[in-house]
C-alpha cells in the first residue's frame, strides 16, 4: 500500500471503510489544506469519530500511526 500515493489510496478504500473510518477519509479528502496543522483529538473531533477510530483508520491505509499519516499527506 505504501507505494501509492496516500490521498489516491484513501479514495480508492473509501467504499470498503467501515463507517468511522469512512467519515475519516471524506473528512481530509474535502479538507486537505487544514490536515498539516490538526491533531489527532481535532481530527475525530471534526469527523465525528473517536480518536481510536482515526488510529484505525491510519492502520488501515498503511500508516504505523497519526504522525506517519501527516508526514504522507503533506508529501502527497
């Protein structure tokens, strides 16, 4: 997974995300410039989730973490 660009593979996962999840990737996918600034409590805050459920989310797309997460949305 780890060789696609992170936002193409967030969009290709999206239909098979479990709700949460789903709320997660359409969350940064419409708010892109606002994700290299947020942390981890504001994105579930934001999303409508919890904070695990984002943790899943990033573990779910190839990421060790939230930190691993930014690093490759800002690279992407």
């Amino acid at each position: 997974m780890s060789d696609y660009n992170i936002l193409e593979l967030i969009d290709r996962a999206r239909p098979n995300l479990r709700r949460g999840s789903r709320q997660v990737a359409e969350y940064i996918l419409a708010n892109l410039n606002s994700i290299a600034d947020i942390s981890l409590a504001e994105l579930a805050r934001l999303a409508q989730v919890s904070e695990p459920t984002v943790l899943r989310f990033c573990a779910t797309i190839g990421c060790s973490g939230f930190r691993e997460f930014k690093i490759r949305v800002v690279q992407s």
